[in-house]
C-alpha cells in the first residue's frame, strides 16, 4: 500500500466555505486505513448483505482471510443472520475492533481530514467514487421524507435491529453505502483525478474474488475541496433544483439519494437518534456519531449500470402459489394470466415478442424446477414491475409463515437456486438510472430492492474506516 504524504496537512476551510460544507450535509472525514503491513486483498471484502442464501461464498472468504487483519472479523455477513451465535458473533467483532485500535501495536492508522478519490475497475469499466461523510441531521428514511439526504427504496424497519445490536456499541465503522449525485456535467467528482499525484495514492490492489481492481488517493489540496463543495452547493441550489427537474416550490432538494446500503445508513441514523438524546447542543456539533462514512457516486458514471434483484421464494407449493397469485391479483382489480413453457429458451422468445405488445402490462417471468413461465398482469397498480410483484409477496408472506424471500442479484444465480424442490424465481426488469432521481422526487420511494447498482461481485467492498466514539 502506498503511503500518505508525510507532509499532508490537516485541510482547514475558511468559514464561509465550513458553513457552505454544513449546509450540504458534508463533513471531511478522518479515514482510517491498515497499516503498511497488512495484506489489504485480504483486509478487504464484499459488502455484508452479498451472496445471502450462499454460506460456500462466505465459506472460501473465512478460509482465504484466516487469521490474518480483516474487515470480515468486523462485520456480521448477513447469510449469518439466523445462527444461533448472533451474540457472540457481535462480541467478537466490537473486541476485534478494540484490537485494530490498540494504540501499542494498532492494525489501523488515522489520515488527517481528507477526502478520498476512489477509481474501481469493473466489468463495465471504471467506476469513480469519492469518499465523503455526510451529516445524519440532514437524513430521514421515513415515508414522504423531503430531505436532503433521502432513500430511494422503502425501508423495513424489522431489518434495523440486528444491525443496529452491531453499530450500538461498535467503536469504527467500515462502509459498503453508496450514495448517488445526479451531476450529468460531471462537475463533482471527475475533476479531481486531474488534480491528483502519484504520491497523493493511499492504495493499488486486486480484490478478491474477482471483485476488479482498486486504487485511492487522498484529496488534500484547498483548490479541489472547495471546488468539490461549491460543485455540490451549486447542484443543492433550489433555483437550480426546480429547473432540473421542472417542479415547484413544494418539493424539496434531493441532493444526494441512496444507491447501496439503505439499512446500513438507517441503522446509523436510528443509532445517532439514541446517542444524541444525552448530549448537549455543543457536543451534538461534532461528535463522530453524527457522520456517517459513505462513498458518493455519479449517477452518470458511464461504468455504473442499475440491474433488477429478482426475488426467490422457498418452502411453497409452486402450483398453490399462482392459484393465489392470481386470486389476489383480481381481487385488487388487476387481470392475471400465467404461461408456461417446456424450456427457458422459449420463455425468452415468447418474453421478448410480449415486450413489444405489452401496451401498459407488467409481465414477469418466473423459474422453477422443470417449469418456466410468464406471468402477465394487467392494470397495473404500481408504476414498475417490482412494485406490482412485491405487493403480492408482501401479502403471501404475511399469510404463509414456513414460506422465505430472498433478493438475487444476477439471473444466473437465481437459476441455479431454484432447481431445489419448493424454491420459485421470479425475474424482474432493469430500471433506467435516468429516472432514478426524478422518479424519487415526484413519487417518493422506489419498491425495496427495485435496483442494484452492478453484479453482487462489483458491489462495494470494505475497505476504510472511521472512529464512531469520542
């Protein structure tokens, strides 16, 4: 890993551009990273909400990582949820953290306030992120939120106790949240590589896992931060706003809305609600918990590409299931028609020739053993296909307890799990990023995993941290 520049200094804004800086939600934080001695393709791993229904991944993580410094030994991945040693699992990741903090032999190493520039190589290119911390005041995940930091999918608040068991008591956060800009003249974060040195770069490496390529550099220089701040300032300017996106003045400015990582970044806000309920208003100002650690993303970064999470169902009946499928359905005034096929090739072509007569119909391919087929919903009640099919799970849950969802990323992988007697796949359509934010804006809230910012394996990976305690 290459070194910080000896001679960094602290970043010191004049107050008119602080109070710019607060008023935008954006703190400059103090990044933590491994020091020079830690093997950092082993240090870092794929988000924790990843390759849930798939322990074998996980599996191979542990058994690469080993003893050695990792963030897998602080966080909890999610196919892990439902062990019985939740307890224990949450105790040794707040000891392992005490452990990489340990000021006699610390594993971890503090940067002056900075930025830091993030280029990834992926499949579909190179991906630019720049890691930022944004002020949890300036966030509110509730239903009809108009704030400035704003989700796009719902949140389900039955997710947040297990992770905020975590974050209660953790002394570092490790982030996999991305956070979106809509900034189509790219005036944010695309300048600032032409600002950065070879000796401004913190880290090169492989990831593991086929997760690409990852290099960071520390931003520093007065110019880029406050050419950075006076960006997004420009883009939060409500004039501005209200002509990007032709509303009015009762709608509010959406700056920066959640890409990847909705429940890590409620989880810190429910966690921050708690901590500053005993504090006074000056230690409110600028204590860690305030902040949260994320990596912001262009929304029209030509390497970020939305796919669908598609939806597996286990422990059902298959022909059960479409009964009441379609009983539901036309119960809420909706037509339902389910066709099937001997073949995945010819649901594909009888999919494709129904996309060009669809009119206003939803149509939804499901897989399961020995079994595809089209499900075709007509009079729609939701605007996108996911918003119309978790409708229905949502009410068949409710009602079948032994039945379990998960969310998939990649058709692939979806085919591969159904081929268990009892599982059903349903497949979803891509959204454009396009519509993302005024979709968000004239709507509000997306269906929960509507999108996914790029295959499970191109997801964000562990990799900085960040004191949450004084």
């Amino acid at each position: 890993m290459k070194k910080a520049r000896k001679e960094c200094i602290e970043i010191r804004l004049n107050e008119q551009l602080e109070t710019a800086a607060r008023a935008i939600g954006i703190h400059i934080p103090k990044i933590m990273l491994p020091n020079d001695q830690v093997d950092l393709k082993k240090w870092s791993v794929v988000a924790c909400d990843q390759y849930t229904s798939q322990r074998s991944y996980w599996q191979a993580v542990e058994k690469e990582v080993g003893s050695s410094p990792s963030a897998l030994h602080i966080i909890f991945p999610e196919v892990y949820l439902e062990d019985d040693d939740k307890e224990q699992r949450i105790a040794n990741i707040i000891n392992t953290m005490a452990v990489y903090l340990d000021e006699n032999k610390p594993v971890l190493k503090q940067l002056p306030p900075s930025f830091v520039y993030v280029e990834r190589t992926i499949s579909t290119g190179v991906r630019r992120g720049l890691l930022a911390a944004l002020d949890l005041e300036k966030y509110d995940y509730s239903q009809g939120s108009q704030s400035l930091i704003r989700a796009t999918e719902g949140t389900v608040l039955d997710r947040l106790p297990p992770r905020i068991a975590i974050r209660k008591d953790a002394l570092l956060e490790t982030p996999h949240i991305m956070v979106l800009i809509d900034d189509p003249q790219k005036t944010v974060i695309e300048p600032i590589r032409d600002d950065l040195r070879e000796e401004d770069k913190l880290y090169d490496f492989e990831l593991m896992k086929n997760g690409g390529h990852i290099r960071g550099y520390q931003v520093t220089a007065s110019k880029t931060v406050e050419r950075t701040i006076k960006a997004l300032t420009r883009l939060a300017d409500p004039e501005v706003f209200r002509q990007k996106y032709h509303v009015g003045e009762d709608k509010s400015v959406l700056l920066f809305a959640m890409g990847d990582g909705n429940h890590s970044l409620a989880t810190a806000k429910a966690c921050w609600e708690q901590i500053k309920a005993g504090l006074s208003e000056d230690e409110k100002e600028d204590h860690p918990a305030r902040y949260a650690l994320v990596e912001l993303v262009n929304v029209h970064d030509e390497s970020l590409v939305f796919e669908p999470i598609h939806r597996l169902l286990f422990n059902v009946k298959v022909n059960e299931l479409l009964d009441y499928m379609s009983t539901y359905y036309r119960s809420t005034g909706q037509d339902f028609a389910c066709e099937k096929f001997d073949t995945y090739e010819e649901m594909q072509e009888r999919y494709e020739i129904c996309l060009q007569n669809m009119d206003n119909d939803h149509l939804i391919p499901y897989i399961t053993k020995g079994e595809w087929g089209i499900l075709r919903i007509t009079n729609p009640k939701s605007n996108l296909e996911a918003g119309t099919l978790q409708a229905f799970l949502d009410d068949f849950l409710s009602r079948n307890k032994k039945a379990a969802i998960d969310y998939i990323h990649g058709r692939e992988v979806l085919t591969e799990l159904v081929t268990q007697e009892g599982n059903i796949g349903f497949c979803l359509p891509n959204m454009s990023k396009h519509d993302l934010f005024r979709t968000v804006i004239l709507d509000g809230v997306l269906p929960r995993k509507t999108f996914s910012m790029g295959e499970a394996h191109e997801k964000r990976f562990y990799l900085e941290c960040r004191k949450i305690v004084k």
